[in-house]
C-alpha cells in the first residue's frame, strides 16, 4: 500500500468520473424523497453493520499516520472508534430526515402576454469536495449532496484513505439498495495530488467545488480553480460591544464567543469595545480570569497589566485558540469601518441595548452572518435549523453563511403556455 | 482623439475605480428606493436635456466607424437619434419604477436555541459591465445595477467611446441630484483592452462580471476571468414537437419560434420533430414558406425537396438566421437525449396535447427556461414581467434565465439575542 497511488491520468480519471456522475446525476436529480432517504438509511445500516471492517481500514491510515509522523491533533482527528462511526451513521439519518428543496416553488407569475410562469427548485448538479483528514466527510459530504439531488465526487485526504474506502463503500450499498445509480457518489481512487487540479480545471464536469480543509486548502482551490468555488477562506469574526451594551451581557457573550470552543471558524477573533462602553475594564478582566490571552490597542493595554501589546499583524489573524485582539473603537461608524477592513464576512456581532445602533449595525455590516445579542459560536448550520452544513460561504455569490440543501440546488424556469407565440 | 486612448497602467486605474466603486458600494446599498428612483429619474432629465451633445458625441462615433469600415450592421447599433434617446430616458424611468429588492425578507425563523434568524436581500456589491457597440447599455445596465443597490463599473466598446461618454455624464448628473456618489456608476475612462483583463483579475475589487456581446467577447471573459462571470454564452433553444402536439399549434409556435426575430438569442434553432406526429410534411412546407432554410435529417430530407441535408455542424449552431436544423426523434426521452447534448441550458420547449409527456420534459430538460406550448422567443427579462435584463444566464450558479434587479443582489443571515450564548 503506497502513500500516493498514482494512477496513469489524473485527467482521464477525472473526466471518466465527471462523466459518469453527471448520467447519475440526471437521475437523483428525479428521484423521489423517499429514495434519497432510503439510500442514506441503508448507508446507516451498512455503516453500523461495517464497523469493524472501517476500524481494521481506520487502523491501517492510523498506523501509517503515525509511521508518517502525523502530530497528535491530525490522528485525533483522523481516528475513528464505535462511537464515532454510530455518530456517522446518525448524521446519515439525520440528512435522510431533512426537508428535500428539490421541485420546490420559489414564485409563480402570469405577465400579460398569457404564460404561467414558475421558477422550482432543482439540483445543482455535479459536486466535488475536496477534503482533509476527518473520514466522517465522506459520508456528510455524500450525503447532503444526495439529499439535495446531486451527484458528488469526493476526493479525501491521503493520510485517511483506506477509512475513506470503507464509509464510501457503506454509501454504495446504500445507494444500490435504493436502486440508485452507483456512480451517484464517488470516491476519487487516488491519492495523487494531480487529481485535484484535474477536478480543479473540470469545466463543464463538475459544477462546483466544495473545500473542506484548512487555509491552504482552500487558498489552492481558489487559486487554482476553473470550476466555480463554494468556499470559506476564514473567519475572522468581530464582536463589538457598544456604549448601550449591558455590561453583563456584554462579558458572556464574549467569554462564549470566544471561549466556548475556539477553534471553530464562528469564534470571536477580534473585540470590539466602545470608548463610551462603561466597563471595559471588567470585560477585559473576565476574559484573562478565563484563560484567554489579550493582546490589545494602548487603550486597551491601560486597563490590565496582563495585555499583550498588539501588532498590525493581529488585526487580521484568525487564531483558532484562547487568543483575542482587543481594540478600543470611537463609536459604531469605527467600529463597523473595523470590521470592514479586517472581517473576512463570516459572522460579526453588537452587542448593544439601543435598537438604533443595532439595526444600523446589522444593515450595514457587510458579512454573511450579522448577529445582535448574540455569540458569534452559533455560526452553524445546526444551529440555523438547517440540520446539516457542507460548509459556511464567506463569499458573496449564490449562497452565504450556513450552506445545507438548500445552497446546493438552484431554480429553473417553467413557462406554461397554450399555443402561445410573442406578438 | 485616438481610436485606443493608451493610459499608462490599466491595473492601476482599475484598482482605483475598484476602491472607489466599494466605497460608493457601501452607500448606495443603503440608499432608500425613492434615492435611487430619484437618481434614475434625473438622468433621464438629463439625457432628455441633453440630446444635442448626445447626437454630436454618437456623430463623431459614426464617423469614425465608417472610416474604421464597421458594417451597416454594427453603424447601426451604433447609431443614436432622438427616437432612440427618448428610448434611452424611457427605460431609465421604467427601471426607477421597479420594485426594490433590497431589504426584502426570503425566510424567517426560530431554531430552539432561542435565535430569531432572518435572511435578507442585500446588493451584490461591485458589478462590472464589458459590452460592445450599442450605446444604449451604457444606461440601462447602470440603472440597473444601481436600483438593485450596486455600483457599476462600465466598460464600453472603443467604436461608441464618445457616445458612452455623453450618456455616461448623464448618468453622474441623476447621482448628483440625487445626493449619491458619483462612483457609484464608473466609464472606465480608455479603450485599451488591457484594462478589461485588469476587470477580469479584479478579484476582491468587482464581485460579479457580467459580459454582453457577441460570443467572442463571452468567450475571452469566461475564459480570463478569475470574478465570477454571469454570462450567457449561447442560445442554442430547441422546440420538441411531442406525437401529441396539435398540428396547427406546432405550426404557429414553430414560425414564430424561429422567423420572429431570428437574431435573438430566445430564437429557435434546432425543431425536433416525433417519428408519430401526425402532420411533419405540412410542418416543415409551413416554415419554408416563410423564407426559413431547413437543414434536415434524411427522415426531413424526404418530406420535401427544398430541404438542405444537414451536416454534423447543424445540430451545435447558433444561426441567429432564418435558418433552422430539423431532425426527426423516435419519442420523447431520444429528444431530450438531442436537447442534453447539443443545447446550451439557455431555453427549450415541447409543444403537446399531454400534460403527463409535458411534465416529464419540463422537470427533466435541465436548461434555464423550459416551455411547455409556448414560443422560445418568449425567453427575455421583459416577458417574463421583470421589468428589463441585464443579460440571460445560461450558467447553473446564482441566477439562471433572464436576469434583472433580484439577480443582482445576495443575502445575509441576520441573527438576534437577547444575551444568547450557546452551550
């Protein structure tokens, strides 16, 4: 078993692949609720019926993550036990259970030249995921892009590739039992890193590009791409309490948000606080008492002998730990000017008692998730109700924010006429 | 005046068009509807008031084409008189008087951790237009990308350079009167062509590039690009007249469908006919009777003398001609076989008497439009009561079909508290 199989032709591979996902996509893009619900619910059975072939196959990537020296982080992460593969296979369930967008009416209209016109919900098409090391987003990933009527290709990370092997042949099963094609979800057989440039520049083949990874992941893709993106680069998520701001609220809000887990893309990177804000010395001081360190502006640096002194640097960096940059911000206009200039458009937050100063706040601020009264923590899909997540989109086109189902279709228009022909 | 005006770094000047078109950006998306009508409204004041300036600018366009050899085709398009200002004035006023789609609120909801979620419509943001000859566009793809509260930056054709220019000024006067930045609609001020690559790299500074010409230029910005593109490539529109059409309707639905205008992209070019539709020969003898050129299969070839064989090269052509390709189909699921193949997702109809075979073409046939009974040409912005087009997407991403003010605009997740932190 080599590290990287290389296979003669990462773009024949790709374009084969392409080709045949697009046909199976022709026909979970017309296949009932029930089916698609049915393929995941037989993929949760054959998971929980697998569990120690995928253990035996999460053992071997586990065993040579190790030889390969992964650090203790990327085999955690990596590592699949009973528990684990049950979580997988109730997250299957659980997109099996979700409201199916596909053939949905989004509007209807009758202009006076005499056409009955709709636009409905349909998939989008062909999905490619480009992940790292977690083996449960083989079966996420595949599943929501089902649910949603799409044909996915999926090309895992090297380090997770018999794991990967073993969830997607559960996915299979589930498929064929549904009486699915196949080729609705695959696997790409290679670990060759040309294949995700082959899928990166597959115009025409696949639709669109999910990454799932970490930042240089997703800067290649972006980079890279000819096919367009569903991407989240960062987030770089603000929090500004404002001189309305209950002080209370104001600190556990902010300890949530940056505490509660901070490594995930909706914590707290920045806060903002108001030079009118009555205690920000208490904000502050609650926030070091918790673990956090703070590295703040000269006004901020006053208030406690433990901040950090900031740099330019700060400003822009999300640090995924018990790290925050704090700035002292003269009113809502620099506040909001702030996050413009260093947000990366994820989820920004005030807090402040003044409806005014929140809803000019939350009209203005430009990013895909503005919150008031809020921890930036709730950044999820689960937690928008949307019951699944492919991924969170900081950018501007198609969908934003939490993207489930329903970013992964798009519409078409239906134009019902009786022998109409335009004057 | 030279035919490229030559300044000395495109990069440079699209960069800062680029910032002040965000900065203007950030304004007008706040701007009330009634600011923007207004804006539109005092343009159209001016355009009105300015007519002579106008006529002399588009003089001196004219006789610079002619002497460049432009075609009476392309003078055409290039030519302004005052029926056509008016024209111009008229759509800036009708553009004013659409509904507004920003602000409008797409779903409301209230997961159990105690968020009040909203998603609401906001601009897109920058929007970049590159077009050709015809003046008019200058107008009318700035009207509309401001009333759906965004800034535009406007690149014209070299030929109309003194013509966008009058009309442009136009434009900056309705912003004036209005009280809204006069970068929120930008001429690139040259014909260079390195200043439309410098539009197409100009990621992170235009959010959206929006071709409008001939397929040439379509091509060069869909392959150049590194902003996202919404274009339309082609219109490669077929009519499947289904074995239980009625023959009259297939007759007048197919004239008009291909002879109406045969220049618009909503024109059919490939008529499928069902091996069991009862009346073929009438049909094709219908078309060539108004002047249109069939090129048929053998099966067509054989209804009627006048019928050219068809080569190969027919059934992908976009003849925006009275010329029509002509095939016969052996049911249904062979003519949406030819429509998967040779369309171009832009518009496709089936004309029947059964609703359960038109049902089964409009929710399979994957295009941007599908009609049921009706005529292809009815595939524009205006029919469909959108009330004017900045293009017709034939892409799957953001918005498909005829795309106004809704498809130039996203959405954000709005998200309110009361102190909510999550567990």
């Amino acid at each position: 078993m080599n590290e990287h199989r290389t296979v003669p032709d990462p773009e024949t591979l790709i374009a084969d692949m392409g080709a045949r996902a697009r046909t199976a996509a022709r026909v979970v893009a017309q296949a009932s609720t029930e089916t698609k619900a049915q393929a995941l619910q037989e993929a949760a059975v054959a998971l929980r019926a697998s569990e120690s072939e995928i253990l035996d196959a999460n053992g071997v990537d586990m065993e040579r993550g190790a030889a390969n020296g992964l650090t203790a982080a990327m085999l955690d992460r990596l590592k699949l036990d009973s528990d684990r593969i049950t979580g997988i296979a109730d997250a299957l369930e659980s997109v099996a259970g979700l409201p199916d967008p596909v053939g949905a009416i989004i509007d209807e209209s009758s202009p006076p030249n005499g056409l009955k016109l709709s636009r409905i919900r349909i998939p989008l098409g062909v999905i490619g995921i480009i992940y790292e090391s977690r083996p449960n987003v083989t079966a996420d990933a595949g599943a929501i892009c089902l649910m949603a009527g799409n044909a996915a290709i999926l090309r895992g990370g090297s380090e997770a590739s018999e794991s990967n092997r073993a969830i997607h042949t559960c996915l299979v099963t589930g498929l064929k039992e549904a009486g699915l094609p196949e080729d609705a979800v695959q696997l790409v057989p290679t670990t060759d890193r040309a294949a995700v440039g082959a899928m990166l520049r597959a115009s025409g083949l696949i639709d669109i590009v999910v990454p799932r990874g970490g930042k240089s992941l997703v800067e290649r893709v972006q980079k890279e791409a000819r096919v367009p993106v569903l991407a989240h680069l960062e987030g770089k998520c603000h929090t500004y309490v404002h001189a309305a701001a209950d002080p209370q609220m104001a600190q556990a809000i902010a300890i949530n948000a940056k505490m509660r887990r901070p490594s995930i893309c909706g914590a707290m990177e920045t806060l903002l606080i108001d030079r009118a804000f009555a205690a920000p010395e208490a904000l502050v001081r609650g926030l070091l008492k918790v673990g956090c360190e703070i590295r703040g502006d000269t006004a901020i640096q006053a208030l406690n002998d433990a901040v950090v002194p900031a740099t330019d640097v700060d400003w822009d960096t999300e640090y995924l730990e018990p790290i925050l940059s704090v700035a002292m911000v003269d009113g809502i206009d620099a506040a909001m000017d702030h996050v413009a200039r260093h947000g990366s458009g994820h989820t920004d937050a005030i807090v402040t008692g003044d409806p005014v100063a929140a809803n000019h706040f939350l009209s203005t601020v430009d990013s895909a998730i503005v919150m008031h009264n809020a921890s930036t923590q709730f950044a999820d899909g689960g937690e928008f109700g949307l019951g699944a997540e492919i991924g969170i989109s900081t950018g501007r086109l198609h969908a934003r924010g939490p993207v489930a189902l329903e970013g992964l279709t798009t519409y078409k228009w239906i134009a019902r006429g009786d022998g109409t022909t335009r004057p």
